[in-house]
C-alpha cells in the first residue's frame, strides 16, 4: 500500500455514495410509477469480500465496482406493482448524504495532514 491508498479508498467509496445517491433520486422520480421496482447499489458487500480475500493491504481497487440491481426482494402492497416506499427512500437519502460528509471530511482530513509534512519538509 503506498501513502495515498485510504484517499484511493475514500475515493471509491465517495463514487459508490454518488451512485447510490442518483440511484435514491431515480426511485424517488418514480414513485408514482406502475409498475417500477426500486433499485439500490451494492458495495459495502463487494468491498468486505475483497478485504477478506486478501486484507486491506491486498485491496485491488480495479476489483470493487459498484453494483446496481432491482430490488425484487422488498414486496409491493401497491395495487400498480411498483415497491417504491418513499418514507424509506427519504431516509436512505439522508444517510446517503451523511455518509458522503463523513467521506468528504476525511479525505480532506488526510490531505490536510499531507500537505502539513510537506510544509515541515521545505
């Protein structure tokens, strides 16, 4: 792992949140839809199963793509077939949002203490 692996990491998962967020925003479009299944995105399991392939110092970031898929698990009790529960999607949204902040804090947090060693280097 070299010094900027975290930021690469970080990085991934800000992109993984982005989709996830456009993602929420597209059943959020169509929740009036007949017919429409909500979709999500998965990462988190895609990036546990790489860590416990080969740690995090094994981590190929090339191998953790995000996943989109249609939720067909979560069942409708809407008469027009569509699964799209909005009080969920709202909430989703919110954590979404929140992840992303903590995200976004942190790199910029570890380019902070980057560029405060280059400072004492000089």
């Amino acid at each position: 792992m070299n010094i900027f692996s975290d930021i690469d990491l970080m990085n991934t998962a800000i992109s993984a949140t982005m989709l996830r967020k456009s993602i929420i925003s597209e059943n959020i479009s169509n929740v009036d839809t007949p017919g429409y299944k909500r979709k999500d995105v998965r990462f988190e399991t895609i990036l546990e199963k790489e860590i416990k392939k080969g740690g995090i110092a094994g981590l190929n970031l090339k191998d953790i793509e995000p996943e989109i898929y249609t939720d067909y698990a979560n069942s409708s009790y809407r008469l027009d077939g569509n699964n799209v529960d909005i009080d969920v999607e709202m909430a989703e949204e919110a954590k979404v949002s929140a992840r992303y902040n903590a995200l976004v804090t942190r790199v910029n947090s570890q380019l902070g203490r980057f560029s405060t060693v280059l400072q004492n280097l000089k």
